[in-house]
C-alpha cells in the first residue's frame, strides 16, 4: 500500500493506492488506454481504509485507492471537532482533484461503506463530471442520516488522552448525529443524473434502508443491486466512457 498526504485547509489526508492498475491488468500502468477508471473506497464512521482491496474489488481493472476522512485513520485530527457530512465531501473532493489532474483524466468510481456510502451520493451530485457511479453499502454510520435526532439527549464527547488519537471521539459523537431529511439526498441524486452523463449514477448494495436511503431508491437514477454487479456496471474500459 502506497501513501499521498494531501493538504485541505489545515487537515491533512491519507490517500492510501492499495492495488495499483496493471496489477489487474497484467500490464504496465503506462501503456495508453489500459490503466481503466479508478476506484475510490470511502470508510465507515469510526473506520479506515483497509490495508489491502476487498475481495469484492479483485475484478476491478483500474488501480482501487482509499481515503481516510479528517479524524479517521492516517488522515490528521482538527480540534475540537466541527464534523459535517459536507466536511468529509470536501475531503473527498481533495482527492479528486489528486486522481482527476486534468480534463482528460477518467471519472472515478465511489463504493461507500456505511457513512462513506452517504458521502459517496454528495459528491456524486457535487462532482458529477468527475465521478462515474457512486455504490452505497452497509457499514457504521449508515443510519446516521434523518429526519430527526435519534436521542434528545447531550452528548459530550470523550476526548483521548492522546490528543491525535483517531478516530476522533468528535467525529463519532457529531456524525452519529448528522440530521439530513430525505429530500436532501434526493436533490444530490437529482444533479449526478442531470450532469454526470449516464442514465444510472448511483447504486444502493446495502439492506439497511434509514429515511434519507430509502428515498432515494425511488428515485430516477438509482437501482437496487448487488455490489458485485454495481462495480461490473461502472467498471467501463476507457473506450466504453
């Protein structure tokens, strides 16, 4: 596994490449029109990315990466909290713009686990010229996002004794928390299917169905499938894009 730390603001983000693209391919990643669009993994809530590719990436053919939220895994701790799901898009973002340098760069693929499976619908609505298909499938965090609090109770969080610990007690606590109506992932949906260029933007794998998912699966643009044929939908060669 390969490492970049990428600066955003005063944060700074581990981008960890765990499989690069001739590693599926069977060639070198510099030969024209191999290397294959590049899958993004985005953590649970109170995770980090995986030392090595799921099992369910092993058909994938372009390099599969992994990105540790600010607060989580290799990525840097800021004080005091102040987490956003539009914080961890921004964070996401950050690491587009590292896979996507140019205008000739692929669109990347996002399989999300549990609350990265949330941030994957933002940013494909956000940066529908710069990601090809978002996949949402369980993992903590998933049921973070409704109508309503889950407990009218305060909750204060227990800070490490060792102030960079991760994941950070703030994140567990505020994300765990995060009150997003329905409608508001159903506007993100809307924008990936109106300028991402392709009839099916995003993909619901999970069996878990909190409000703000189960809106969206009504929703022109998303179809219910499996993970495995999810990424075999999104897994075009660059001639296919």
């Amino acid at each position: 596994m390969t490492t970049v730390i990428l600066n955003h603001v005063r944060t700074e983000l581990a981008l960890h490449e765990l499989r690069p693209a001739y590693e599926t391919l069977g060639a070198d990643p510099a030969a024209d029109g191999l290397s294959g669009r590049p899958l993004l993994l985005l953590h649970g809530l109170g995770e980090q990315t995986p030392e090595t590719p799921p099992e369910v990436t092993a058909a994938w053919p372009g390099a599969v990466w992994g990105l540790d939220f600010t607060g989580h895994g290799g990525s840097s701790v800021p004080r005091g909290g102040g987490y956003t799901a539009e914080t961890l898009m921004a964070d996401v973002d950050v690491a587009l713009a590292h896979l996507c340098p140019d205008q000739g760069s692929l669109p990347v693929t996002v399989l999300g686990r549990g609350l990265g499976g949330y941030v994957a619908l933002l940013i494909a609505g956000a940066r529908p010229e710069l990601v090809r298909g978002a996949v949402i499938t369980d993992g903590p965090g998933l049921a973070g996002g409704g109508p309503a609090p889950h407990s009218s109770a305060v909750v204060r969080a227990r800070v490490a004794s060792a102030p960079d610990t991760t994941p950070d007690p703030y994140a567990l606590v505020e994300l765990s928390r995060d009150v997003r109506p329905g409608d508001y992932a159903t506007a993100y949906v809307r924008q990936a299917v109106e300028f991402g260029g392709i009839d099916t933007p995003v993909v619901v794998a999970s069996r878990a169905r909190p409000p703000w998912l189960e809106a969206i699966t009504s929703q022109p643009g998303v179809v219910v499938e499996p993970v495995e044929a999810a990424l075999s939908r999104f897994s075009g060669r660059p001639d296919s894009v």
